[in-house]
C-alpha cells in the first residue's frame, strides 16, 4: 500500500477546505494531532508503522470541510457525520480502505451499530471502531485536542469525564487506550501552539 506524504495530503485540505479560515482550523488540529502521536510513539515505543500513522493523523479530519455551509460556519448538529464523509471523500479520491478508515473510525472512541441505534445518529448501520494499532493510536491522539474556538488542548481527566456520558463502557474503552499508549506531554505543544488547556 503506498501512504501518501505531507505535501499530497496538505493538497486534499487545501482543495476541500470551503476557504481560508476552515482550511487553518482543520489542517491545523491534523498536524497538533500528529505531533502528538508521534511523540507517544517515541515516548511508548509503540511497534505501529509511523508513517502510515502520521497520514491517518493527517487525514482523519477531511470530511469537516463538507460541513461547512454557505456562511463559513460548520454545522455542529450533524458533526457526528464528519468521519463518514471524509471515508467517503478518500474513496472517491481512490484510496484504499486501510487509508480511508482512519476517517470513520475516529469518532469519539468508537460508534458502535447499537450506538447510531440507541443515540438516533445521522450516520449509516455500522460499526466504526479503530481496530489496528495505527487507527487507534490515531483515535486517541486526537482525544487531546480540540477545533473549539478558540482551539484548546484536552487532557485525559477532561476527555474521560466528557465521554462518560456516553456511557461507562466508553470510559472503558478510553481508559484502555490511556493504559496502551501513555499520556502525551502536551506542554511543549501548548507553547508551540498558543492553545491552552481543558
């Protein structure tokens, strides 16, 4: 499988992106998503292809920009269909499902058949749940920040508690990832980037 580099995928975003600011706001949140698996990774020593890992991280995103309506502002009702529009986009653009996935399959930490039942989600009967170790290392490392205006990083304590009201399985399935990959340092980030923290 070939993975596509930076340069192709910062292309998609700016080809898909409805204009400047939605462009920054997504293409930013990818690459501090990135920076933050690859410092779990080294920190972790985690045996996960990293590069295959870096364009997931890169790419997990890309199906915000068709939320956006004419106004330039995202709909936040329908957020939860971000992840089925980007696998749909990747797709279409001829990218193999291994690559397409990282899209769908990052959502909160997983959505469950029972999940779109139960909670009555816009999104097609399915099981959208990280199964390898590059989409969940992807799935987690995106737990810790946030496109909030402004964009804010999260730590673990704050995503734990928001998950829980998905239920205490959720909870679970976080605290496992918490235990597999470790908990990223995100002060140098912080910094780097000028969000703070929640």
């Amino acid at each position: 499988m070939e993975i596509p580099g930076t340069d192709e995928i910062r292309a998609l975003h700016e080809r898909y992106a409805p204009g400047a600011a939605a462009f920054e706001a997504v293409w930013t949140h990818c690459v501090i998503v990135s920076e933050i698996a690859e410092r779990l990774v080294e920190e972790a020593g985690l045996a996960v292809d990293a590069d295959l890992v870096r364009a997931g991280c890169l790419l997990h995103d890309l199906g915000v920009y068709r939320l956006y309506g004419p106004s330039g502002q995202i709909d936040l009702t329908g957020y939860v269909r971000h992840g089925v529009l980007g696998h749909a986009i990747l797709r279409e653009e001829g990218f193999p499902e291994e690559i397409c996935r990282f899209c769908s399959c990052h959502t909160g930490v997983g959505l469950t058949r029972d999940d779109i039942a139960r909670q009555g989600l816009p999104v097609p009967p399915g099981d959208y749940v990280a199964v390898t170790g590059e989409e969940r290392l992807v799935m987690y490392a995106d737990k810790f920040h946030s496109k909030t205006e402004p964009p804010t990083f999260v730590s673990a304590g704050t995503y734990a508690g928001r998950v829980r009201r998905y239920g205490e399985d959720k909870v679970t399935v976080f605290e496992a990832m918490r235990e597999s990959f470790g908990e990223p340092d995100l002060g140098p980030l912080m910094e780097k980037y000028g969000h703070g923290v929640v």
